[in-house]
C-alpha cells in the first residue's frame, strides 16, 4: 500500500460528506501511519512522509492533488483501493479518530512539541519523518478532544445555545 491509496479511500468513501483539501488529506495519510503504528508497530505504507512547513507531508498524495490548491477533493477518478482487513480497520479507526477534525486541528496537532514532525522539522528543507520516529513522538499518544477548534465549538454550543446563531446574523 501507498500513501496514495489511503487519500483514494478516504475521498472514494468521504469526500463527498467532508472538507478533504490537499493539506487535510496529507495530515490524515501522516495520521493513518500513526494509527497503523500505535496499533502493531506496522506501516500502513512504505513511501515517505516529510516535515514541510505546515507538517508532515506524503510527497506522492501532495503532488497528486496539488491542482486543487486549497479546494475540498471530492471525487476520487477510479475505483476506490483493495484492501486487507488490517488496512480497512486501521483506515476506520483513523476516519472515527480524526476525521472530524479541522484541517485547523490537523495541523496544530500535528506541530504538537514532542511530535515527529516538530522533532525534525528544519526551514526549507524536507526532512523525512520515520515509522521509529513516529513510533517514539508524542503522536503515539492521541490527543485531548477537548482542545480542538471542533471542541471548542461543542463547548460553546452546549453551553450558550444561542451563540452560533446569533453570530450568523451578524
């Protein structure tokens, strides 16, 4: 499996339902390896993933939806990937675990201290980001939901149910 076969299964089963742009599936793809590794020390998929300014990048998914800049990919060309029963469950867990969260949480998430891209990140240059350094970051670990943009939303909400509202008729 490629990186590329894991932004074909989530556009193919979520790209109509969710806002996946070139930099959402990116930090999704870097998400899935996490969720592979945390699970059994396997990768998901062998091709690299680098540290680029906004975070962990998979250059094949990257140059493959470059063209549509920061614009939701919602329909994926061919015929969604095969996968095993690992790759499907682990592709599950991460849709269930991450993929309600803002492109926003993704990458503040993904510059986590203590996280792979955060301990290999240099300016203008592509680092790759390996499973053993994954496999030791503090992404191993998840994160709070509570402090997300979408948490913190909910929280609103809840709490001043009148708040949304409001602001959409200002």
């Amino acid at each position: 499996m490629q990186s590329k076969d894991v932004a074909a299964w989530l556009i193919s089963h979520h790209g109509n339902d969710a806002e996946l742009s070139n930099l959402v599936l990116n930090k999704l793809c870097f998400y899935a390896q996490v969720e592979s590794l945390k699970r059994d020390g396997l990768a998901l998929f062998s091709d690299a993933i680098e540290a680029w300014e906004y975070g962990p990048v998979c250059p094949n998914v990257y140059h493959e939806y470059k063209r549509f800049g920061r614009q939701p990919v919602r329909q994926y060309p061919g015929e969604p990937p095969s996968l095993t029963d690992r790759e499907q469950s682990v592709l599950e867990a991460l849709w269930r675990d991450y993929g309600w969260l803002s492109g926003y949480d993704l990458v503040r998430l993904s510059h986590q201290p203590g996280g792979a891209w955060s301990k290999v990140y240099r300016k203008d240059m592509d680092v790759r980001i390996d499973d053993d350094l994954i496999l030791h970051s503090a992404d191993i670990k998840g994160f709070d939901p509570e402090f997300t943009l979408v948490g913190a939303i909910k929280h609103v909400t809840k709490k001043y149910k009148n708040t949304l509202r409001l602001l959409e008729n200002t």
